[in-house]
C-alpha cells in the first residue's frame, strides 16, 4: 500500500475521498472506475495534463512524483494507481471486486494481485512510451522553461530518464518504440490465452484485474494498438464499455482517445 507523507500538510485535513486525476491518464481512469464501481462519493480536483497543470510546486507537494492519480482518503495520501484501487476495495469492501478462487491460485487472490503487479510493471517501460511515440510526444513536449521546472522538481530518476527522452529537440526512436511494443506483445498475448472461454479476467466474477487492464485497452486502441488480433481481448472489453463505471470512470472524461 503506498502511503506517503506529503510536504503539503494541508492536505491532511481533508475530509472524505479526494482524487487528484487527468482526463487522459489510463491510471487515474482505474481508480475513477473503482471509486463509481463501489458508489463511493469523491471530490474530484482535476488536472489538465496537455497544460502540464501537474508541474507544479503545488502538486508535487501532494505527490512526490507529479504523478496522477493521488487520493486522500480523509488526510491519508495514496499514491501508485494499482495500490490505490487495492486499498479501496479491502477499506470499502461492498461490492466486493475481489477473485473468488482459492487465495492462492491463479484464479483467486494471488492472483489477481499479479494482474495488478503486472499492469503496473509495464507503464513507464512499456505503455507511456508507445503512447508518447505514437500519439502524446508533440502535445505534451516542455519548453525549455517548463523542462527546467520539472528537472528541479522531479526526484525519481526512473521518470527523469524517461521525460529526457523527449525534451528538447529529443524523441522516442524506433528502438525505444520495437521495446514498448515487444513487451506490450507478451502481455497481451498472456491476456489473450487467459481469456479464453472466460468472460472475466479472473473467470465469472468482474474483478480489479479488470479495471487495472481495460484503460490500457482503451488508450491504445485509440494509438492505434492492433487489438483486432486479439478477439478474445476484444470481446471482453465490449463487455466492460457496456458498464456504467467504464463510460462514467471513462468516456465521460476522455470520449476518444485518438482525438486526444
């Protein structure tokens, strides 16, 4: 559960669930889908990411990373997506969107949380840069100042590399783009086999292992991802737009990613 401490301390005064979120994020779209899922009532502060309303010393007080989502669950600070909706459903657990499965087989507990493990591992190597490449690099490129105000803000060395990649006059390459895609092949592949003749993830039963894929679904499709060979992903998430957490956690902020 990552938990922190934030520099702002006024943030600890919150009442009630508050989400930090952008419209675009694939992970703020996870936990806006968990938070409708469970019916929890939430106070939306939203970020404008294209306008880079994150790179700010406002927010990286809240978030160390400038990162979305954040959610403060009355003064608690919860950052890293995948944790967050993990901790929503064990401190609100009705409904439940947990594997039904024995706790430690593939189909129960276990391992649902390694769908989460795994949804999280590929983000920075793998999702962000096919999605800068393809779509996000020019819209979301800093200029020289704003690239100086993050360098100073930002701690985590793993983003700064990434974020060098395309400052300036910098790109993701084909290599960086034949790596993402690689690793993005052999995930979707696993989810493919997995989903044969299930209509969940984790078998019958809608579970978070299905929230923390199907916005990954949705932002690549609309980069252009081939997931026309991949029918049984395909079928299952027309299953999952047909809920009312995925237009409301989804659409309702983000309609058409390719338009982005």
């Amino acid at each position: 559960m990552a938990v922190i401490v934030p520099a702002d301390k006024s943030v600890e005064t919150l009442e009630g669930i508050h989400l930090y979120h952008g419209d675009i994020s694939n992970c703020s779209m996870r936990v806006r889908m968990t938070l409708i899922e469970k019916g929890l009532p939430w106070t939306s502060h939203h970020l404008d990411l294209k306008r880079k309303e994150n790179v700010s010393d406002a927010y990286f007080g809240i978030n160390p990373n400038g990162l979305v989502p954040t959610l403060i669950d009355n003064g608690v600070v919860h950052i890293e997506s995948n944790d967050i909706i993990d901790y929503l459903d064990r401190t609100y657990p009705e409904p439940s969107l947990r594997a039904t499965g024995h706790e430690d087989g593939e189909d129960g507990e276990d391992g649902m949380l390694e769908w989460l493990r795994l949804a999280a591992s590929i983000h920075v190597p793998a999702v962000k840069p096919y999605v800068y490449a393809t779509r996000m690099q020019t819209k979301l490129k800093k200029t020289a100042e704003e690239q100086e105000k993050y360098d100073e803000l930002q701690k985590n060395e793993e983003l700064k590399e990434f974020h060098a990649k395309h400052a300036g006059d910098s790109a993701f390459g084909e290599a960086d783009i034949a790596r993402a895609r690689g690793i993005l092949e052999t995930c979707f592949a696993r989810l493919e086999n997995t989903l044969e003749d299930r209509k969940w993830i984790m078998g019958d039963r809608f579970t978070l292992a299905d929230i923390s894929w199907i916005p990954l679904h949705f932002v690549l499709i609309g980069c252009g991802y081939p997931f026309e060979d991949y029918p049984n992903i395909s079928r299952w998430a027309a299953a999952v737009r047909d809920r009312q957490s995925y237009r409301d956690g989804i659409l309702k902020w983000c309609p058409d990613f390719s338009k982005v």
